[in-house]
C-alpha cells in the first residue's frame, strides 16, 4: 500500500489531549472530531488536510491518556498515515486498529519539513521525501497490521474474515 501527500510536522510528546481536547470525547460523530482535531493548538487542520497526507511527529508521539478518538480524529480529517520519531504504543495499537498506519523513523522525521511532499509505501517502509530527494527505511508493517490497514481497521477485518 502506497501513500502520498502533504507532511505535517508536530514536535515531541504530542500527547492524546492536544490532539482532541477532553471537552470532545462525548463526540461519536467522525466528522465532528475531524473539525476539533488539533481544535486548540491548530484551528481549522482538517479543512487543510488532503486525503494522502502525513503526519509527521517527534519522539513519544500519542502519550498521555488512552482514547481512540485521538487516532480517530487524525484519520478522518484526512490524514493517511503518521511517521514518528517514537509512539505512545497503546496510542500505536489504537492507531493501527481503527486503520490508520504508524511507521517509525528519526531519520525520516529529522529530514522532513512542514508542507514537504512525503510518499510511504507501507509493505517496504521506504519513506521518501521527494521535496528533499531524501530517502528512508523504516521497518515495514508486520503482515497481520497490513491485513488490518488494508480492511480499513480491525472491526472492518473481523466483519470480512467472518462473513
């Protein structure tokens, strides 16, 4: 699976709370925590984001509080993928089953600029950052997180695999 967008770059220690504020996580409609993702921090992200975008996080990356609806709102604002320094790894997991794929890279991370042009291809983990010519690997998705992404998340799996 291939992906190609627009970076976003966050620092360090982004945590759940920055990403969706507690005062949404009564929100189950994904559009709404679409338009309140980043809501303090980056008002208006999601009406920026194009589908094909990536994230681009520093180290610890999803720390704090353990919520799905932080991945959540990252994916449907559009996002498609996030690469990182490191992840918050129930904040990895979270990620992972609602659909949304984490590669982990410094090099790539420390390479990549706001706005630059970013393609990931998911099966090998390059990462390539085509404003720069800069070109990296990091370790691919196991097969069985493949399997979840390509369904679209693991309840979508689960529905497929049972049907």
């Amino acid at each position: 699976m291939k992906i190609a967008g627009r970076a976003w770059k966050f620092g360090d220690n982004i945590d759940t709370d920055y990403i969706i504020p507690a005062r949404f996580l009564n929100v189950s409609d994904h559009m709404e925590l679409a338009r309140n993702c980043f809501a303090d921090q980056r008002p208006g992200f999601h009406e920026e984001v194009r589908k094909g975008d990536v994230l681009v996080g520093g180290r610890n990356f999803g720390c704090g509080s353990s919520r799905e609806h932080a991945p959540l709102a990252i994916k449907e604002s559009g996002i498609s993928a996030i690469i990182a320094k490191s992840v918050a790894r129930i904040f990895y997991r979270n990620s992972f089953n609602i659909g949304l794929p984490i590669l982990e890279s410094e090099d790539a991370v420390d390479s990549i600029e706001e706005g630059d042009q970013i393609s990931v291809d998911l099966s090998t983990g390059e990462i390539v950052n085509r404003s720069n010519n800069g070109r990296f690997f990091a370790k691919p998705i196991p097969d069985f997180m493949g399997k979840i992404i390509q369904a679209g998340g693991l309840v979508e799996l689960i529905k497929k695999e049972s049907a």
